[in-house]
C-alpha cells in the first residue's frame, strides 16, 4: 500500500482484488459485520454486481505501512437510477458501516467527511444512498451530521446473558406462554432436533436449496416479488451459504423431516438470521418461529452474545424481545437527495411489496 499516511480509492475488480489483502487484514483487528467483510462483498460483486454493472468503489486510509479504515462502496444502477451507496447493494445490506482501526489517529468522523468528498467526486451523477447504518455503527454519527435521513428501521435482538430458562421467564407472561405453547404443540408430533451446518458439512447445499424453493414457492402463490428473483440473488446467496467462513445453515427436522431452515451469520458472538424458509403444510405449528426458539436456545448453550433478528420490525420478531437497536437510511441533503426521496416514494406507490423501501420504526 505503501509507506505514505494517506488515502487511496480502488475501483472496479481490479481495484477489488488489490485491496482485498488490507481489507481482511482490518477485518481481523475491528468489530465489523458479516456485511462488511471483503468476502461477502466479494461475492456479491461476482454473482450480483457484474451482472447488473455495479462497479465497486473502495476508498482506504493508511497509515504507518497499514490500512486503518476502509469505506466499502459502489456505483450501481437501481431502475433509470445510479446510485452511490454500500458495496453488495441497498437490498442485501443488511447493515451498512465503513471498517476502521480503532487504534487510527484518524477519527471516524475526519475518515466519513474525507470519504464522502472523495466517492462523490468519483462517482459524479450517481446519487447518494446509504442504506441501515445502525445507531451504534461506525458511521452513523458522522453520517448523520451531513447528510439527510430518508428513513428509519430497526432491527430487534435479544441480549444473551444468563440460562435460556432465565430468559424465557424475563419474557412478558403471554408471549412466554405462547412460545411455550407452540413448543410443546410441535414436540407432540414427533422428535423434533435442530443441526447447525457449517461450509463444507453434509447436505448445506441442499438445505438452502431446499429454502430457496420454498420461499419462491410461497411468493409466488401470494403474488408478491421476493429479492431472491433479482439477477444473481440466489446464486449469491447459495455462494454466501456454502462458502462464507460467517455463514451456518439452521436445520429444524421433526422425526426426520424438514419443516424449517434459515441461513444464518455467526461473527464476534453473534448470531444474525438472513433469509428463513418452512414447509408451509406446517404452518399451522408455527416452524419458522419454533426454529427461531431452538437457535436462541442453542445461542445460549454456545455462549454467544447476541441473537440478532436482522433488519426488519416484523411482529414474531417481538414475541422473543422488545429491545431493538435503531437504523436510519441517508442521502444527500441537496437537490439529489430530495430527487431520490421523490423517486423512492413513486416506487413505493407503484409497489407496496418492495421492502427495501420500507419506512418502519419500532414498538414501543
């Protein structure tokens, strides 16, 4: 990288494949997300971005021979739109962050300011739009200091700490017995088991195919899209299932027999579910919810510290907490960032069902 204190931006695959060994080695040294580790950005440009002409944009500052913080973006058409936003896209990106070194005499805020001066320019006409930056992100408070906030999420989770019984008893009354409802309703059927498969374990590939399917199944029967039908969606997230070092695949069987998968993530003791799928012929013993209660059970067995429900405020998702940390979405604070509100919200009017467009904040 060389010896100079500085930045420098890479761009396209070339510009990928230089910066990868920097990349995974600040991997190693801050507390990021799965979602912004150079191998999941890595996948997603090869069977997402090339196919809809992404092209990665990745500003790094360095210092003393190492890179210290790395902004991980991309200019990628969105309909008649270019945007400017996170590297894998404002439908995949669970959460959105830049990388920094916490030991790097820049701050964030300076790296963040820089960063932006720099994208912007190298990106011209593409407009800004940087999708679920969490409250405790690198980011978000230099982001929220320049920028304007076009929406707001969250995402719940549940604080592991104590004995998974000690948990269920902190739960409100009726969702503790709802859950213990549903638990022993489904254990009536047969010997229910749940099995975490990691890359390279017998039938992974096949689980998450078997997922795939059946939410393709059901999206179609109710008539609504599902990002899994965009360019590349699946075959990416197949490659992010089978070869993602973060990745396991949760597999909930009763006698034998699958009735609920879901890929999940697994870094730095937390656990963060992705994309879910069931047996619908099950629906009536609720085996997407009753395989969330197996994985949180399973979470406090392993000692991990976080079970994560991922970007969303869907209504099962509070039977298990009430606690949730907040997003917001940003853009520009000019007449670019007004044109993007003004188009997404067409979009919205035109289709309800497009949930990354979503404006949803949570329960109080």
């Amino acid at each position: 990288m060389g010896g100079d204190v500085g930045y420098e931006l890479f761009s396209g695959i070339s510009g990928l494949d230089r910066v990868a060994e920097a990349w995974f080695a600040l991997e190693q040294r801050c507390h990021c997300q799965t979602f912004q580790t150079y191998e999941f950005a890595r996948l997603w440009q090869d069977n997402v971005g090339e196919r809809i002409g992404a092209r990665p944009l990745i500003l790094t500052y360095a210092e003393n021979d190492r890179v210290s913080a790395v902004f991980p973006a991309c200019v990628t058409p969105h309909g008649p739109l270019r945007l400017l936003t996170w590297l894998s896209g404002p439908d995949l990106q669970d959460y959105g962050d830049v990388l920094r070194d916490a030991d790097s005499s820049l701050s964030a805020d300076e790296f963040v300011a820089e960063a932006l001066l720099r994208l912007r320019r190298e990106a011209r006409t593409a407009l800004l739009y940087l999708t679920n930056v969490r409250d405790d992100a690198v980011a978000s408070a230099p982001l929220a200091k320049r920028l304007r906030v076009l929406k707001q999420s969250a995402a719940p989770f549940v604080r592991i700490e104590g004995e998974f019984d000690e948990y269920l008893r902190s739960l409100p009354s009726d969702k503790r017995h709802h859950l213990e409802r549903c638990w022993r309703r489904l254990s009536e059927t047969g010997e229910v088991r749940l099995e975490v498969l990691a890359p390279g374990d017998a039938g992974l590939g096949e689980t998450f195919a078997w997922i795939v399917g059946h939410k393709l199944e059901r999206f179609a029967r109710l008539g609504e899209h599902d990002v899994l039908l965009d360019p590349g969606t699946r075959e990416f997230r197949m490659a992010q299932a089978t070869s993602h070092p973060d990745s396991r695949v949760a597999r909930m069987t009763v006698d034998g027999t699958l009735v609920a998968a879901e890929l999940v993530c697994v870094r730095n003791g937390r656990l963060c579910t992705l994309v879910p799928g069931f047996d619908d012929s099950w629906a009536h013993l609720s085996p997407g919810k009753m395989l969330h209660y197996l994985l949180l059970c399973d979470c406090f067995e392993r000692g991990f510290d976080t079970f994560d429900m991922g970007w969303g405020t869907q209504r099962h998702k509070f039977v298990f907490t009430q606690t949730a940390v907040a997003m917001t979405t940003f853009v520009d604070r000019g007449p670019g960032g007004a044109a993007l509100s003004a188009a997404l919200r067409a979009k919205r009017a035109l289709s309800p069902h497009a949930s990354s467009d979503v404006a949803v904040t949570p329960p109080r």
